[in-house]
C-alpha cells in the first residue's frame, strides 16, 4: 500500500488516498482545537496517543459486530482506513447530561440521562454544526431513511459495548459523537473514536479525563487521555 497525496485536513486528522481507491490513510496530528477552531494548541503525544485509542475502541466494536472503517494501525500516528462516502450528520448519544445539552436546556451537569438521549447535528463548520432533527435530514436528503434507522441502531450498540468497557475499569462513558459513512452501500461507523470526541468521567471522582480538560483549561490533558488508555490495557509508545 503506498500513501499518495492528501485529500483533506481537518481540525485534528489529515486524511490521505492510497493506491487502493477504496482504502485512505488517517494521520492522527498533535493539533488540538475547541470552539470551532478558536482556541487551537499543539499537544505532544496527542496524535500518538489518539491514533492507538481509535485502533483499540474500534478492534472493540469490531468483535462486538459493529462494521467500522479500520483495517489497521500503520505507524505511530497513521491508520489505513476503509474510503467511505460520508453522511454529513454527527450522532451523538448521552448518558450523563453534559455540555450543550446542559447550556441548550438549562440542565444541571451531571444529572443521569435514562434512558440516554441521542441527537443530530449537521457537520457543518460555517454553521456551526447546527442540531437537526430526523425530519430535516429527510427533506435536505442527507441521508436515506434506512441509513437514519441504521445509524440510530449502531449508535446505541457502540453505547452498550463501550459503556460496560469503560465503567469495568472504573469510568463513565457520559458522550460521544459517532460519524458513519456508506461503503458498498452498507452504513459503516467512520472518523475516529477518541478522547477527543467523547467525554469520560472517572466512577468515583467524577474527574473530566477527556478534552474538556482543554476547552476549560484545566491541564493534563494528554496525561488524562494516557491514564483512559492505560485503565482500558492500551499500551502506548
Ligand atoms: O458539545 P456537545 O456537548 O454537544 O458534545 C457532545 C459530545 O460530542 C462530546 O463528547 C463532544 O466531545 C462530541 N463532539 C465532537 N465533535 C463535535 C461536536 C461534539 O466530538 N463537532
């Protein structure tokens, strides 16, 4: 497999075509940004570090008969990844209220959300990534009716794998966002599984080991991020 030119960046990934049409390479980079960009850092480790968390939570919702993207870790911070034809909605599921829920509904951080909830929000940076409705996704075609149902449906299963994966080793999996994108015309879970896209709370402490710790400058960062991936048995370079 040879990596050829890159066909787009993002906030935090680049992603690059192979020689295979149907095959792209994910580069995992240090950038870490919150706020739309706003506030943007260079975090050592972080590319390293998201790159084999990614690997590890997909590995896990492969076995559990969740079809996702990944083939295999290349390199420290790069991943060959299945090319898929993305839907441009984020799924998010919440099982502890937590943050834009909390400032959109006036709700308390922390509150138990059951059952959990899930919403939709267009990926759209100009707009913000506005929250969408299943009826919106439908009238602007975003996606196809039995993709919404199909994307619903995997999204809770990743809840019922991860949740137990992370409260065995002492966390709470509070949010997450999940991307999905169509490969043979079959809904495939895509982009990336990290700390970066989720948040986890320690059981007992109640400690923010996800980017939260960024977005309210509370430090140790990639030292939180470690210590997620240390209690789940990832071993880092
Ligand atoms: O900001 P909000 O509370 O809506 O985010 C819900 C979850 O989705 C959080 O875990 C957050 O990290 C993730 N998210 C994301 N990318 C976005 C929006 C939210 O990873 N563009």
């Amino acid at each position: 497999m040879e990596k050829r030119e890159e066909l787009y960046s993002g906030k935090a990934k680049s992603v690059y075509t192979t020689d295979d049409p149907n095959r792209m390479v994910l580069l995992f980079r240090n950038d870490t940004s919150a706020f739309d960009g706003v506030k943007v850092e260079q975090l050592e480790r972080k590319g390293m570090v998201n790159n084999l968390f990614n690997a590890f939570i997909m590995q896990k919702l492969e076995d559990a008969g969740i079809a996702t993207h990944f083939e295999k870790v290349l390199s420290s911070q790069e991943s060959l990844v299945k090319r898929l034809e993305m839907i441009p909605v984020e799924c998010v599921v919440r099982n502890i209220a937590a943050g834009s829920i909390c400032k959109r509904l006036g709700v308390e951080e922390g509150i138990d959300l059951n059952p959990p909830t899930f919403e939709f929000f267009l990926k759209n940076d100009a707009l913000h990534d506005p929250m969408i409705n299943e009826f919106h996704i439908r009238s602007f075609g975003w996606a196809e009716p039995q993709h919404v149902e199909t994307m619903k449906e995997l999204t809770f299963k990743v809840n019922d794998v991860l949740k137990q994966l992370f409260l065995d080793a002492g966390m709470l999996l509070v949010d997450y966002k999940l991307e999905f994108g169509l490969f043979d015309g079959q809904v495939v879970l895509g982009d990336e599984f990290s700390p970066d896209g989720c948040r986890i709370w320690d059981k007992e402490t109640r400690k923010k080991l996800d980017k939260d710790r960024f977005r309210q400058g509370l430090g140790g960062v990639i030292e939180a991020y470690e210590e997620v991936g240390h209690r789940l048995g990832i071993k880092f370079d």
